[in-house]
C-alpha cells in the first residue's frame, strides 16, 4: 500500500527519553545537526565492528577525525554518547518504516513489511542490545513513545493485512518477540543465531496473518 500523504505531513519523529546532551537545542543549526549525525553514523560503526565496550569518546574522536574535545562538548560523557547513539538508532529506524523504501516502507505490501520491520529490529538489537536492555530497564520498553509508535504501526500492517481480532493484543504479543532482553538472552544463551531468530520472526508473522485473517 502506497502512502498517499504529502511529506510535508509527515508526523515527526519519536524520541527515546528527554533529549541527549548536545541536542537539546531547540532550533538545531543545520551544520550542527549534520555534523552529530556524522558522529553518530560513525560510534555505530564502532559498534558493529567492537561491541559496545569498543564505543569510547577516544575512539569515537579517531574515526570521526575529529578532536576529542568535541565529542566531549557534544555529547557530554560516555553516557551522554550511548543515550544520543539509542536515540540515533531509533530515529532512523522510525524514519525507514515511516517514510523509507520497501519492503520496510510504505510501497510495500504489509507482510513484507512487518517481517521487515522484525527482521531489522533484531539487527539493531544484536549490534546495540545492551543499550535497548538498558533503555528497557529504566522503563523504556512500554512507557515511551516510540513502543506506542511501533506498536500503532503493526497494529496498522495488520489491519491492512486482513487480519481480524483485537489487533493491539496481537501486536504487543508479537512486539513481545523484539523485546532485547529475550533476543539478547536466545543469542547469548540460547545459541540461536540473528538468522534463526530471524526466520521465527517471519514465521511467526505469517502465521498469525493466514490464521487470524479468517477468524469471524
């Protein structure tokens, strides 16, 4: 299904908490604003590459070229970086299911869609997991804003889908699946692999879409 609505329409974007240090700038400056999510791109490189224990304001300042002054001014400590690195990632996760091409986005079909929508959560959670465990222990899993978001997307995804019941049961059952905590615990105990729990995602979606669909 296809989005209709002008960009200029678009909801904004949720974030994760109150806002990080350095972005709390009401108007933020555009080549202010550039600059952080260049930083940002390059501590979740960092990440992806050494873990989250590998994320320091040293390293972050090497990639970046830049002075470790200016990671401290713009991000305050550590800390500050990870909590502005979460909120990073969620931006652009809204952003890609919002707005973004498919299949995450909206030209294509709503099952697609959703097992996109799972399939890219669990990449953001094996990279950055300890900081969406973290976010979700300080209250952050049902009480923010962006699980209300995700949460009205899926149920939206399912509805387009055909699927029949009480949808906002049916999508905190299947969010429960992307919780970091549990994808945490199936890679690290478990020994699942992101691939398999991947395919349980999808699995899962298109069982509740070819069963739920025909329930009167």
């Amino acid at each position: 299904m296809s989005s209709t609505t002008p960009r200029s329409a678009d909801p904004p974007l949720l974030r994760i908490g109150p806002p990080a240090p350095g972005s709390a700038e009401p108007v933020e400056r555009a080549d202010a604003a550039r600059n952080r999510a260049l930083l940002l791109d390059a501590a979740q490189q960092l990440v992806r590459e050494h873990g989250v224990a590998g994320l320091t304001m040293d390293a972050l300042a090497k990639r970046a070229g830049v002075g470790k002054g200016t990671v401290f001014r713009r991000f305050g400590n550590r800390t500050g970086l990870m909590l502005a690195l979460l909120d990073h990632s969620e931006q652009k996760f809204q952003a890609a299911f919002m707005f973004g091409p498919g299949p995450m986005g909206p030209d294509a079909s709503p099952v697609e869609r959703l097992i996109a929508f799972g399939r890219t959560r669990l990449l953001d959670i094996e990279v950055e997991g300890d900081l969406h465990r973290a976010a979700e222990e300080n209250g952050g899993r049902f009480g923010d804003g962006p699980y209300s978001l995700h949460r009205a997307h899926v149920v939206l995804l399912l509805r387009e889908a055909g699927v029949a019941g009480e949808l906002p049961l049916i999508a905190d059952t299947l969010l429960a699946t992307l919780s970091a905590a549990l994808i945490t615990h199936q890679l690290a105990v478990g020994g699942y692999t992101p691939a398999q729990i991947g395919d349980n995602w999808e699995w899962l979606v298109r069982r509740v879409v070819s069963g739920v669909a025909h329930v009167e």
